[in-house]
C-alpha cells in the first residue's frame, strides 16, 4: 500500500553554529596563548616566582635530562661547549645567554655550565624558569 | 513594460571552504600555543678579565646558604627550614641590602632546588647571589658590576668570613 507520504526536501545543514564556535576557539586560543618556539627536546622548566619577562638570549643552551647540550638548537657535547661557546661569544661578549635547563638535571650541571659560560667570557647570563599563572 | 525576469533560485552560499580554512587555522593555533609562561632569572657573570674584585674593594659580608639534595637548608652552618631562612634573610637585607649570599649546591640537588632556594632570597632582596657547586675548587668571585647577581664559583673563605 502507497501512501503517497510527501517527503520533506533534503534540508541543508546548517553550519552556522559551528563556524560560531570555531572562531570562538580560534580567537580563545590566538588570544589567551602565546605562539613560543618549542624545543627539540622536552623541558620541564624549574618553576620560580621572581623572573621576569625577559627576550630569549641571542645564545641558547638547552640542557636536557638525558646529557643532551643544545646551544641554538645544534646538538653539542658538553666537551665542545666551551670551544662553540666561545666562538658564538667572540664577536659581542654581552650577548645574553639563556640556559634552559629541566627541572630534574642535577644543579651541578647548570653551575658548571654556567662556569663554562663565564670562562668563554660571556657576562649576561639568564636562567629560563616557568611562572605558574596566577603567581 | 514589464519584464518577469526569472527568479534565480536561491544559492546556498559554499560555506565548506571557509569551515575548511577555519579548522586549519584552529588547529595551528592549537598546536603552536602554549600557556606556560617563560621567565627568566637575570644573572651578571663576572668578567674573567677583570682583576680579582676581593683584592680592591673589601670583602663584602657573605651568608651562606647550603642546599641538600630534598631541599634541606643550611644557614651559616645551621640548619634551617625555609621560612625561618627567608625572615633572616629578609631582616639582613633590611639592615644590609648588598649582603652577599652563597649558595652551595650538595650533589644530588636538582635545579628546581637550586632555583627555589634562589627564589627565595631575590624575594627576600637579595641582589648579590653566588652559586657554587663543589666545596673543594674554589673560584674567584666577581663583583656585581650592574647590580645585578653575579654567579660564580666563591672561594670558601668568603663564604666564611661572617
């Protein structure tokens, strides 16, 4: 038996809410988030209270749990460090250099690289650290 | 006259591409943010080339501050839980803002350590930090040229001399 049952016109979709949605996302994150180089390696920075917003150095030494050395992201042992280091300082000794060390690395190895730093003349130095939001 | 002109029928607008464009963008910026603030703690190195500072100028007063690995604290030999390090800080800077502090980091300390108990004394005021690590190299210090915080190794005596 037909009934003859009209059937509705294929209804488009409508995509508008999602669109809404997407650009709230969209603006959430390009707002609320900062874009940041990311690492080779994953860090845990150490967490502090009194750093400030500073521009990374010109120099960066990322140190990594695992006896990796990253000086502007060129894997390097930590025997070679002092002789690159130097030939990175040579030209403008004030250049900032940042370390970035985990959180975990034993502090001996930040103190000692950052002797290696002082003995390949560099004077401004700074240490990367994490500010927990809403300290 | 009049012309009927044909009702073209109403067009969807293509909304797909833009939903496509959308997304795209979404997702780089889902991937590239990140909501981890970076600081940094700025230290002044002493320059190598500079005649020993502690020759010219007299020995500033030095407490010392030693970090166990778990973060145990010593003052001056004593030890010490952390408040009661940052008043004694606090009040020292109070009277003597340019008082020096050495830290001596134990093996084992991890920096998360190191930079907590830096932390606390640049809340207490401190403006003058040394770190070293090993109680047996001595290295000369530097002077904190830009009042800044100068690291470097510190000779022992320094340190001792309170």
């Amino acid at each position: 038996m037909d009934f003859g049952r009209q059937k509705p016109p294929p209804k488009e979709m409508n995509l508008l809410p999602v669109i809404n949605l997407i650009f709230l996302l969209l603006i959430f994150f390009m707002v609320a988030g900062t874009i940041e180089k990311i690492d080779i390696i994953p860090l845990d920075l150490p967490i502090a209270d009194s750093g400030k917003v500073l521009d990374e150095g010109q120099i960066v030494i990322v140190l990594g749990l695992h006896d990796e050395v990253l000086l502007n992201d060129d894997y390097v042992s930590y025997e070679q460090l002092p002789r690159v280091l130097s030939e990175a300082l040579q030209p403008n000794p004030e250049k900032v250099v940042s370390i970035k060390g985990d959180a975990m690395l034993p502090a001996d190895k930040i103190i000692t690289v950052m002797d290696v730093v002082r003995a390949a003349g560099g004077r401004n130095l700074s240490l990367v650290i994490q500010s927990l939001p809403g300290a | 006259m009049l012309i009927e002109r044909r009702q073209r029928p109403k067009k969807a607008m293509q909304l797909t591409a833009l939903i496509d464009v959308l997304f795209q963008l979404l997702i780089f910026f889902m991937l590239s943010t990140s909501f981890v603030r970076q600081e940094s703690i700025e230290l002044a190195l002493p320059s190598r080339n500079k005649p020993k500072p502690t020759q010219a100028t007299p020995a500033p007063i030095t407490w010392r501050v030693e970090v166990a690995a778990g973060g145990q604290l010593k003052l001056n030999g004593a030890s010490a839980n952390s408040s009661i390090v940052s008043k004694q800080l606090q009040q020292q800077f109070g009277s003597q803002p340019d008082t020096g502090v050495l830290i001596i980091s134990a093996r084992g300390v991890n920096l998360q350590e190191l930079v907590a108990v830096m932390d606390m004394i640049y809340l207490a005021g401190g403006k003058n930090v040394a770190v070293s690590n090993d109680k047996t190299r001595p290295v000369p210090m530097g002077s904190s040229t830009q009042g800044g915080s100068v690291v470097a190794r510190v000779p022992m005596d320094v340190g001792g001399r309170n």
